[in-house]
C-alpha cells in the first residue's frame, strides 16, 4: 500500500475538516446545486476530452496510486547480471530457460531477442520503440487527470457565477429585507469554488504525480533491461555491465547500494 500517500490524503481532508468545523458548521459547506455543476460538470468535459479506452483505464490507474507495484531498479541490475553471467558461461541459448523464468514481460521479450540471434542495433530499436509507445500510453492516462484539475476551479468559477447570477436576480430594491439574504447567497456562491479547488489540488493533482513518479521508476528499470540487453549481446564482462547499470541510478540509490556492498 502506498501509506505516504494515503497519511497525506488522509491529513489535508483532515485540516480542512478540522478547519471548517471549528470556523463553524460543516453543513454551511454542503450545496447539493454546487455539487452537481463542479463534479458533474467535471466529470462531463473530462469525458468529453478523451476516448472511452483511456476512461475505462481510471479504476486501474486509482489502484496503482494506493497499491502500487514496486519497481526496485537494484533488482532488476542483479537479474540482468546474472542473465550476462549465464550467457558468458554457458552461451547465448541458455537465457532461453531464463527468460520463460521472467514475471517481467519486457524482459522476457529482451531475452528472447537475445536468444533469436538478433544483432544489437535491431534490438536496441524494438527496446525503444517498446518503451516510446508504453510513455505515449502512460502520457494519455496524466493528461486525464491533469484535464481534470485544470477543469475542476474553472466549473467551481462557472458556479460560482450561477449563484450570483441567482442572488441578484432575486435581490429587490424595493424590499428592505431582501438585502439579508446577500450573505447568505454569497456564501452559496463561494462554496462552489471551493469544490472545485479541493477536487484539483487534494485529488486530481496528486493522483497525476503519483503516476508521474511510478511511470519514471518503470521507464528507469525498462532503460536497465535495455542496456543490460545490449551488454549481453556485446559479451561485455558481469563486473562491467554491474558498474555501467549502476551509472544509471540516481545519485541517493547509488550511495545506499554502495553502503549496502561495503557491509
């Protein structure tokens, strides 16, 4: 489970309830008509916007943010080490049984290109073109809930305007009481922007980095396949393709792994 994530979700819904309740009563924010114009209004252009086999991808994309899978790049250097180790041993063929071993698709693919006897540049380019279009599919799936958050404040806006298009349609010169409903219009009003501020920045916004941030960790480890790939069919030495892939995590995940091989 992604706990940082839901600690987080959990403390801003948390401030904000507290800060509502003790400015006042938690009912004073609560305006069925707003509801429906902010996240009904939301829902609907973000359905406009894109095709149904991107929408349909929502439940899967909310999973991933609350129970991610874990993409570990040191994992994936030791296995493509011990994949150069096999083949320097016991030749190229036997990563055949390696790869039907593999839970990770695309490694098995890269194996297996091994094994077909493709030549370097040949894999190199299916390896890239495997990983450009998985980003052209991750990239429609951010664009998604980015849409949503710019949407979102811009319906709480239009809201807003309802209900002051409402009050003062209502408000009568000639009746001295009619000037008391006023705030009470005006608070109406506002609620519908605060809608649509919580759903693109407590929501839509984090949901899209949290993909963000697990689409860079999943391209980091498909590069580590790639160029471990491509050190296999070179022959290149175990040691050397450890300290090659190794280049290519970031500098705090370089200085734990190097702790941890010291111990």
């Amino acid at each position: 489970m992604n706990i940082s994530g839901i600690v987080g979700l959990l403390l801003a819904i948390g401030f904000i309830l507290y800060g509502i309740i003790s400015g006042g009563k938690i009912i004073w924010f609560y305006d069925l008509s707003s509801i429906l114009i902010v996240v009904g209004g939301t829902i609907g252009a973000v359905i406009f916007n894109f095709p149904f086999s991107v929408l349909k991808t929502m439940p899967h994309m909310l999973k991933l943010v609350f129970s991610p899978p874990k993409y570990d790049p040191e994992k994936y250097i030791e296995e493509m080490v011990e994949h150069c180790k096999t083949a320097r041993l016991k030749g190229i063929l036997a990563l055949e049984e390696a790869a039907n071993a593999c839970t990770d698709p695309f490694m098995k693919s890269a194996l297996m290109l091994v094994v077909d006897a493709n030549d370097s540049e040949k894999v190199k380019s299916m390896l890239d073109d495997s990983i450009d279009f998985m980003c052209e599919r991750h990239e429609s799936n951010f664009a998604l809930f980015a849409r949503a958050s710019g949407v979102a404040p811009a319906l709480g806006m239009i809201g807003t305007l309802v209900g002051l298009i409402d009050m003062l349609k209502l408000l009568d010169p000639t009746d001295p009481n009619s000037a008391a409903s006023l705030g009470a219009g005006m608070s109406t009003a506002l609620v519908t922007t605060f809608y649509g501020c919580i759903i693109a920045h407590i929501l839509c916004t984090p949901i899209g980095t949290q993909l963000k941030y697990l689409h860079n960790k999943e391209v980091l480890c498909m590069q580590i396949i790639e160029e471990g790939t491509l050190a296999i069919i070179s022959g290149a030495n175990p040691r050397y393709v450890e300290e090659k892939l190794r280049m290519m995590l970031p500098a705090n995940v370089k200085g734990k792994a190097k702790k941890s091989s010291s111990e």
